[in-house]
C-alpha cells in the first residue's frame, strides 16, 4: 500500500507515531479504492495527519474520535493553528479528509457508530436513528425516500 502512494517523510510521521498508527493504511485503501487521484490522497493524508499530530499533542485516545471532536478541531484549532510545518488549513478540505476518516474508523470498528449520525442522501440531510425509527429516509417534507432493512 505504501508503493501505491508516496507520502512526505512528516505526514508518514505523524500518521504512524500517534492513535492512527493502526489505521491509516486502511484510510489510504479507502481512498484509493473510491478512486482518489495519487495527489488527492497525498492531501487528505496530510489533513489526517495534522489531526494526528493535534491528537498526540493532547493525548487523545482512539475512542475518543467522533463528530465533536473533529469539530473542536476545525472550529477552535485550525483556525489559530500553530503546528510545525505547511499543514492543509483549508476547513472544507479537512473536514471531507476527517469525514472519511470516520468512515474508515468506524467501518473497521475502531469507533463506535454515533447514536446521532447524520448522511446526506440525493441532497438531503437525514438523520439516521429516525429514519430508521421510522422505517425509511424522511426528506424535509416528510416522505420516505427509501426502506430501510433494520
């Protein structure tokens, strides 16, 4: 996996010296697999990485990541950042880069799946307890837009 894309010496750092160290190659597989250019994975991996180094410098534990977190991180970090090196500060990229990562996270059981999830399905915002609760996607309107098998 490390062949298939080339990561700078800081960015492999930071992603194997911290909580990520047993993740990031399944992020890098993720990516890739979506078909992510070799330069979009090499910046989501630098976002991912900053989150790392931010998690070390606090002493965050994996179990820790969710939503919240990651909004601390973009909402009260990014924007005073002061970590060493160019790091990517640009909230909509870091947040996409951290939004996969919960994917990746949670899809290998390393997280829980958040009790208040929320997806995006043709361009609407549901909220996945309730739909479930009410047995398929509701839009804004009120309508199931599919059935979900519980």
């Amino acid at each position: 996996m490390d062949n298939d894309v080339v990561l700078l010496q800081r960015t492999r750092a930071w992603l194997t010296g911290g909580v990520l160290e047993s993740s990031y190659q399944a992020y890098l597989k993720y990516l890739i697999g979506r078909g992510y250019s070799s330069w979009s994975v090499r910046k989501y991996s630098c976002s991912v990485a900053h989150f790392a180094y931010w998690l070390r410098k606090r002493r965050a534990k994996l179990s820790q990541i969710d939503e919240a977190l990651i909004r601390y991180f973009l909402d009260e970090h990014l924007p005073q950042c002061d970590c060493p090196l160019r790091t990517p500060r640009s909230r909509h990229h870091v947040e996409y880069a951290l939004n996969n990562l919960l994917v990746v996270l949670r899809q290998r059981g390393d997280i829980p799946i958040s009790a208040k999830i929320k997806i995006h399905h043709c361009g609407t915002l549901i909220d996945l307890p309730t739909a479930k609760r009410d047995g398929g996607w509701r839009s804004s309107t009120g309508r199931v837009t599919r059935n979900f098998s519980a």
